[in-house]
C-alpha cells in the first residue's frame, strides 16, 4: 500500500479496470505524472464475457501489450451463431481498421495486465486506496481533486486519516457504480437502456474452442413454449481446460426488471448437450451478474475537471453488451485531451481541450449507439426475435451485415457495402 502523502500529479484516475488503466498508460506515455488509484488489490475478479472483439485487440496493439499465446492469450477466429435450429460461423471481417481475430482472457489476468503496463509506463498506481469524496474548488466548483482513504487486505476502511490529492484533471472511471460522478450530481439518464449479464465458468473440453459462440434462443420460461428473451447466451473458450459461460439480456430503459437472471442460466444449462461438460461437478465458482450501463448514460462526459470513462459513462453497447473496447478507447481519448489541454497556456484553453474528449467519443460512436438503442427497442418484442433467428441466420449476405453491425467491426471511410450501409446510417442518426 502506496502512502500518497505530498504525492502532485497531472492527472489523477479513480478506478483501474480497462478505462482507467488505458488512461494511466497513455498519460505515462505521454509525460504526464499521474495516479491511479483503485479499492482494490490486484489480480481481482470482474464480472464479464472475457472476451475481446477485433475492436478491442487494436486498442491493444495502440498500448503496444504483447499479445502472443504464449503471455496467456487464446485467439478466435470469429464469431458462431446459434438459433432457430441453424448454426452459422462467421469469420471476422479482413479490414485495416482492425485485426482479422479477436482474444479472450479472463478480467481477473488482463485487468492485472494492464494495472501492471500502465505501471511500466510511469503511472503510480495505489491498490487498496478508497476515494471517499471529490474535492472540488469552493469558488467555481470545479473539480480540482478527491480524499483518499487506506484499505486492509479485507477491504476495510483502516483508520489513518484521509489523505487529499489534487490534479488539475480527473478521470472517473471507477464503474457501473459512478460514485465519483454522482457525487458531483451526475445522475443516469433513464431512457438509455440497461443489460444485465451472468457468468461463470466450467471446466470443458470446449476450451480451445476457435469461434467465439452465440446463442440467440433464452427463453423466459419451457423452451419453444415461452417468450424469447432480448439477448443472447455465450460460450468463450479460454485455452486453459475451461470457459466462461453466461448470459445477456437488455431493457431499452433503465427501468428495473423481475427476471430471475440465474433461473434462465440454470434453464440454459439444462439443455446443452452433455459433452460440453456443463454440469454443476465441472463449474468453478458461483453465477455471478452485473448490470451493463449504455449508450451514454451518465453525462456529461467532460466537465469542470472531471472526465467519466467506461461504465462510469455508460459506454457498453447497446448492439452486444462490449465494453471492453470502448472503455479502453476512452482512456486512450482522455489521455489525449488531457496531454493536449495541459500544453495550452490558458485556462480557457485547457477547457476546450478537456472538452474536445466528450465531443470526439459522440461523434465516433454516438450516432452508431443510437442506431443499437433503437435496435433493442425492436428485439425487446419476442416476435421480431423469433423471426430473426428462423429467418435470418440462413442469409449469408444479411448475416454478413449483421456481424459487423452487432460487433461494430466495420470500416469507418470505405469498406464494401456492408460497411458503406453502417457509415451512413451512423451519420445519419442523431448522437444524442
């Protein structure tokens, strides 16, 4: 446990999973001093799929971490679709946006990972260090820094006094939870929509599985007798003798739902084919869930010295549930804004530099996010589901489509026409 006594820094970042410890990395890179802190102590656990889209791999690559085999990386060759009795692989698109395969990892090794390069880079990282409040400035209002307080290994509060830090930036990216950001009022907006995904693993022969699966059939009740649910099931394989299993679901609003998450798990489980080794002898740990935030649901995303990135700003996607991607984008955006707006010689000028970090993330994916909350409006109705999985999985063409739409794994300026099609109707909706 790191004392931060006296400790100065450029930036200060609240939370170290994906879109915290990608905004240490490049402010390090960058020359920037800066803290990250986080309640916990690494490797922890962290409820999600594990597995990376080619979106996430080239953020990766832009941190320069090694992704061989051999450092605990297991490669897909893309994507397998289940449902209405058909089974459909579809390959990850060859573009020059993004590499042709995505990766799996569990969260518990790539969150250490990543804690550990942005910790190379420069970044001083503080584990087990609550923030306890913002510190804002009594004239203006701005955020000018947080307290700090000292964890046990148990997560418990120790009784050191707290320590106070301050920055001229800060980053919030401390999770679904925002505390950072509700703590200066930036409550969530309730007409974004709102997942909730399961999980856990197996020990299974299926661990080195190349295609990443889906399973497009949950059924809220018998299957084939009961509504189909707005999600989808998962099965990623790990490559080291087991697979993370589990499952999604969304709302278009953020209204909350009766759904016994665990039940349907079970539901699903029940009729998997026995040689997957999914039985209760084989799985490791509980079925745990976590709420998935969207869209943008918290904003704004940049003001008076405070950036939120990740979860803490909503930025899962309404089309698949990844988040991966788009918190490590994040951070990768705010350490720009942030090295940009501390060069600048006037307040007002770091101010439109900071700024430039909300406005850069909408225009890239806020007219795409719109697009994916109107798709969940459509799929919340169990017969357009229906539909779409009897009689859309045989259509290569529109199947071919879909992948890259639902993945985001399209090419931004040219492409073919699938790729043309999504540009054009990104631009065309609104970024809200």
């Amino acid at each position: 446990m790191q004392d931060l006594r006296g400790e100065a820094a450029d930036v200060i970042v609240v939370g170290a999973g994906p879109a915290g410890a990608s905004a240490a990395y490049h402010c390090a890179a960058a020359g920037l001093s800066v803290l990250l802190l986080d309640k916990a102590s690494f490797p922890r656990d962290k409820i999600c799929g594990d597995g990376l889209t080619p979106r996430a791999v080239a953020e990766l690559v832009r941190m320069g971490v090694s992704l061989r085999e051999s450092d605990g990386w297991i490669r897909n060759v893309g994507l397998r679709v289940l449902g209405g009795g058909h089974v459909v692989e579809l390959p990850w698109p060859e573009l020059s946006s993004y590499p042709s395969y995505g990766l799996a990892r569990t969260r518990m090794s790539l969150d250490h990972l990543l804690v550990d390069h942005a910790r190379a880079a420069g970044a001083k990282v503080a584990e087990r260090t609550q923030v306890t409040r913002v510190v804002t400035d009594e004239r203006t209002g701005r955020v000018v820094g947080v307290r700090t307080r000292p964890l046990d290994e148990r997560g418990r509060r120790l009784d050191d006094e707290e320590t106070e830090l301050r920055a001229p930036l800060v980053v919030a990216a401390d999770g679904v939870s925002a505390r950072v950001a509700t703590g200066v009022g930036r409550a969530k907006r309730d007409d974004r929509p709102m997942g909730v995904a399961v999980r856990t693993y197996f020990r299974t022969p299926r661990h080195e599985d190349p295609w990443m699966e889906s399973h497009l059939e949950l059924w809220d009740g018998e299957p084939g007798r009961s509504d189909l649910m707005p999600g989808y099931g998962w099965v990623f394989a790990l490559g080291d003798g087991t697979a993370n299993v589990g499952l999604g679901s969304v709302s278009s609003t953020a209204a909350a739902t009766d759904v016994d998450y665990r039940a349907l798990f079970a539901r699903w489980m029940e009729h998997v084919p026995a040689e997957w080794g999914f039985t209760p002898e084989n799985q490791l740990g509980p079925v745990r869930g976590a709420a998935l935030p969207m869209a943008f649901n918290r904003g704004p995303l940049y003001a008076d010295g405070l950036m939120l990135a990740g979860d803490a700003g909503g930025m899962v996607s309404p089309f698949n549930g990844e988040g991966i991607a788009y918190a490590l984008q994040a951070g990768r955006e705010a350490a720009d804004a942030a090295v940009q707006g501390l060069a600048r010689g006037t307040a007002a000028g770091r101010e439109r530099a900071f700024a430039a970090y909300e406005s850069r993330l909408k225009d890239d994916l806020g007219g795409y996010w719109t697009l994916g909350r109107v798709f969940v409006s459509l799929i919340e109705r169990p017969e357009v589901m229906r539909v779409c999985t009897r009689y859309g999985l045989p259509r290569p063409l529109l199947m071919k489509f879909v992948l890259k739409l639902l993945a985001d794994c399209w090419e931004p300026r040219g492409g073919d026409w699938a790729d043309r099609t999504i540009a054009a109707l990104s631009r065309m909706a609104p970024a809200a």
